[in-house]
C-alpha cells in the first residue's frame, strides 16, 4: 500500500523567502508523485508531477520540487515566496502505470506573511 | 488539456433527502473515475473507484448502499448519496482517470451541505 507523508500541516514564511514544504512516500513500485494547490472553497490544481526522467521537476508559478529516491522524498520548493501562494497543498502518489488512484498527504497550509 | 465537469457545483438538501453528483469527461473516454471525498480542513479521501461497465470497488468504510457509483458510459459517472444526513456535507471530487495518455484530470469539486 502507498502512503504520503507531509511534515508540518502549518508552515509560515515571509514573502520573498524560501518555501519549502517537504513529503516522503513509501510505496513498494517505483510511484509518480505529484503536488496539487488548493486554493479556499474550489477544487485541486496540479503544480507539478514526477513520473520518469530528471529528477528535478519545474511546476507552475516558479514551484519546483526534486524527486529524491534514496531518501523516499519528493519535497517543494519556491525560492521566494508571494502573497499569492498562501493556499492548502498536497503531495499525492500514485503507482506507474498511469490513469490510477491517487493516495494523498494530509496537506500542509501555507501562509505568506509579509 | 482534458476537461471534467461536475454538476452541480454545490447542493444543499435536507436530511433524508438523496442527491447526484454527475462528473463527465467532455473531451476523452474515462475508462476509471476515482470518487474522493474531502471534509474541512482535511484531505481527500477515496472513497470509490469505477470503471465503466463494471460495478464500483468501494474503499473500506464507505457505505456501498448509501453511496451508489453508476458509470454506465466512458464519459460520465454518477454518485448518488442516499438518504443524506449532516455528516454527509463535504466537498466531493471525482478524477477521470485516462489509460491513453496516463494522465488523471480533476472535476472541480461539488460542495454537498446537508441541513
């Protein structure tokens, strides 16, 4: 069974600084990991995704994240943060193979303070 | 890119009552639709995985009675929630899943509130 960890459910920053917001996922086949944005009352959006290839991966609105397979660890980053990045993010695994369920993290609430 | 839709973006009934949610893919063929549900400030949750023709695999603690997944076509899935009661109010959200390009797109959620 797949699982997503995402350490701190709050995370703090002052705007310009660095974000970052970190999972680990233990799965038993090699996984594609994603990150998804939720925004207050609306649905998921998808910043980034790791299925195969380089390991760094870029995202949407300057986030990128770095698929670490030793480590188990698929962590975001966003070297200066914006008011406008105060929202819920998930981590989410899913086995390869594509077009199969996502197992999702519990979320980590960012704030931007200025 | 792909597109899914849900309809309606928010319902609020009284308890007791049954509600649908329908999620179409407008522009592929879902051959799997996965059902999440999420609660406040909380994550999203499976609840159900459907595959077109076949009946839905439920995820442990859900209801299979009371939560019905109908995905007669490739292009839409149903979850109806019967005989809704105030614990059921939440933010459900289905995502079409395409074995052609391997890709998962999301629908934009339906805000259930139970009174």
């Amino acid at each position: 069974a797949q699982s997503v960890t995402q350490l701190g459910s709050h995370v703090s920053v002052s705007e310009g600084a660095l974000v970052l917001l970190r999972c680990n996922y233990s799965s038993s086949v090699p996984p594609y990991l994603f990150w998804y944005v939720q925004y207050p009352n609306q649905g998921l959006q998808l910043l980034l995704k790791y299925t195969t290839g380089a390991t760094l991966v870029k995202g949407i609105n300057g986030f990128e994240a770095e698929f670490k397979k030793s480590e188990t660890s698929f962590h975001l980053t966003k070297p200066s943060a914006h008011m406008s990045d105060a929202a819920e993010y998930f981590c989410a695994v899913s086995d390869r193979g594509g077009g199969n369920k996502l197992t999702f993290g519990t979320g980590t609430q960012l704030k931007v303070e200025l | 890119g792909a597109v899914v839709s849900q309809h309606p973006s928010w319902v609020i009934c009284k308890s007791g009552t049954s509600v649908k949610i329908e999620c179409r893919s407008l522009d592929f063929q879902a051959t799997t639709m996965f059902w999440y549900r999420q609660f406040p400030k909380q994550s999203l949750m499976l609840m159900a995985t459907s595959n077109e023709g076949s009946k839905a695999t439920y995820e442990q603690g859900v209801e299979k009675d009371k939560f019905l997944i109908n995905h007669a076509s490739l292009t839409l899935s149903t979850l109806t929630v019967t005989s809704a009661h105030p614990e059921d109010s939440s933010f459900y959200i289905c995502i079409a899943g395409d074995t052609g390009s391997g890709e998962q797109y999301f629908g934009p959620g339906t805000r259930l509130t139970v009174t």
